[in-house]
C-alpha cells in the first residue's frame, strides 16, 4: 500500500495536467482528461453544460451535501487581429500584466485542430534596432506572436488555417526539483484539481462512506469569474474551494503550508466554516497558515455573488509568483491534500 498523500505521484498527475493546453473558453481536452481518469476508479460524473465536470460520491446522509470545486481553467489568449507582416495581435485571458508572458512560446489552436508554436514578443525586440527595447510598455499594441512557420504576410498566416478568434495556450514549462518544488505555470489550479483528483481517487479504491454527499466540481471558467457559480444542488450546505494561496509582503502563506483563507476581495468567508477547518487541520498534525488575500476572488464567492444560500469557504497549497512564474513545494500540497481528505470526513458544523 502507498502512503497517503503520496505526494510523488500527486506532482505527476499535476504535470500531466499542467501540460494539456485549457485557456478559459478551451478547456475540453482538460475535462475530458479528468473525466477519463476517474472512470477508472467508477466515480459518477457529468458535465454541466459550460464544460465543466461534476464527480459525485455518495454519502450517508442525502439531504445534507458538500459541495468542493478546483478550476482548470488557467490564463491564456486569443487571436485579435492578423498583422500585415503575418504575426499576430493578440488579447488575453484572464488577468496578468503582459510582461509575464513575454519570451514565452506559445501555442495557437486552428478550429481545424491544427497546432502552431510560436512566441510572444516585443514588437521592437531586437536590441540592435531599437534603441529603446527595455523601456517600452509591455501591452498588447507592443506585443505580437511570432509564429513558427515561414509567413511573411497577412495573407500566408491565413493560409495556415490561423484566424480571428484562435485560442493560444503558454507553454507551462513544468519541472520538478530535487528539492521538492515544483515550477510551472498553470499551478492555479491545476495544482489543487490534482490534489480534488487524488482524494476521490483514495476514497473510492477505500470505499470510504463519507457523511454526506459530496460533489466534486472541475470547474472551467473561473479565471473570468463565474466557473463554479452554477449547478449547485439545493441540498448543498458547505462549498469549499480549493484554489492557490496568494503569496508576497505582508502574507502569512508560503509554499510548505495549507493557506486558509479567512477574506479575499469579495469579504469575509464563513466564520464557522473557517474554524472547523482549523479545527480539523490541529488534530491531524496539518500545517495550516490563515491568510487575506487583497486581489482574489474564488468559484466560491462567485457561487454566493450569484445567489447561492451556502456556508462558503477557501483552501489552497501556497503558490509563489501566482499567474506569472509560478512554484510550490510538495510539502504545500501534502498538507492540503490532506485537509480536503480530512474535511470531506468531518460532520457539519452547523447542524
Ligand atoms: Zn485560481
């Protein structure tokens, strides 16, 4: 029997998960991945009509459910314009500040299924005619994708089958360390819909009877604010997102703890809720950091924004450099996984 959380195989399944393109508005091949994967271990699912993946395990109690959701949905962009000289304008999804994505190679997906790489460049790039190449503003006027194919013209890029409108996805670039980091873009959230993956992987191989029902949602569209608002039973009573923890000055969370996040952006998560998770994290020797995320919204307060009458909640693994360059530790992962496997186990805390 393998240790649980096993934490090697966790960054694996992150990895395979982190390599398949899935922008906001293109995330089928994603979903399907995990649709597959837990057809292997007999779990029910079915996809809302957004995309997204609905994993249910049944419970003890059916009038009283759960509800967890992890997003994977990552940033990415689109085709705006094809420029004269055949390289493209793009617009991007989600948000980041362009100078995160630039030098970075590209993908652009045809409607036709063709792949093309390219990278994201500075229009005047090249230090030996620009003089002023450093100091330019990085937006999307400045930038372009450089594709890999000999294209001079607007008129060759189309003839590739490129057009207004094509997804582009950034190579995420995932390596693991010996260390026990793990870098790569697309942590958020790939890295907590591994560890949503893992644990309904580990429940159903146990046949644990959980208390309650409990819905796993893989949502797809949460970088644009409304991925997990939507197909929420009425017997749902807890929603618990799973999503990075924002690290940098003044931040308790880092990349070796389970962040618990107690207020983002859109206000205070549920008091009770907050403090069972603590409660659970003490008695299983978890490492947990409660922390306020300035500029943050989750699936979860988009699902009260949208009207739900439900007791909301966040956890994440720490994730260093969050929509950029982004990194954590295994050690991170472990205790969040190990906070989600505890916590679908726990009764309620309001009865
Ligand atoms: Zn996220």
């Amino acid at each position: 029997m393998s240790s649980f959380p096993n934490t090697e195989e966790t960054m694996t399944l992150i990895k395979e998960l982190v390599t398949i393109p899935s922008p906001s508005g293109y995330t089928k091949d994603a979903i399907q991945f995990i649709e597959q994967r837990l057809e292997i271990s007999n779990v029910e699912t079915k996809r809302n009509r957004k995309g997204g993946l609905i994993a249910t395990l049944p419970g003890k109690n059916t009038s009283k459910h759960r509800f967890l959701t992890a997003h994977v949905d990552t940033l990415g962009a689109i085709v705006k314009e094809i420029k004269t000289d055949g390289r493209l304008k793009i617009q991007v999804i989600g948000g980041f500040p362009l100078n995160y994505v630039e030098g970075e190679y590209c993908t652009i997906h045809t409607v036709s299924g063709k792949k093309y790489t390219g990278t994201i460049l500075m229009h005047q790039t090249a230090v030996h005619v620009y003089r002023k190449a450093g100091e330019l503003k990085r937006d999307t006027e400045n930038m372009e994708v450089r594709i890999d194919e000999v294209v001079k013209s607007e008129e060759e890029t189309r003839k590739l089958g490129i057009e207004i409108g094509d997804f582009i996805s950034f190579d995420p670039r995932v390596e693991k360390t010996e260390s026990g980091f793990i870098k790569s873009r697309h942590l958020d959230d790939k890295a907590s819909a591994a560890i949503l993956i893992k644990v309904i992987e580990k429940l159903a191989a146990d046949q644990t009877e959980l208390p309650y029902t409990t819905h796993f949602l893989f949502s797809n569209n949460e970088e644009i604010g409304y991925g997990g608002n939507s197909n929420i039973p009425p017997e749902v009573v807890e929603y618990l997102a799973v999503d990075m923890g924002a690290i940098g000055d003044g931040q308790r969370t880092d990349e070796f703890t389970v962040s618990i996040c107690v207020k983002d952006a859109s206000g205070p998560y549920h008091y009770g809720l907050r403090n069972h998770l603590t409660e659970i994290a003490k008695a299983n020797e978890i490492e947990f950091k409660l922390d306020i995320y300035p500029y943050y919204q989750s699936d979860a307060s988009a699902a009260i924004h949208a009207g739900h009458d439900i007791i909301h909640g966040l956890i994440g693994p720490g994730i260093d450099a969050s929509h950029a360059f982004e990194r954590t530790h295994e050690s991170s992962l472990k205790h969040t996984e190990n906070l989600v496997y505890h916590y679908v186990q726990s009764e309620m805390t309001e009865e």
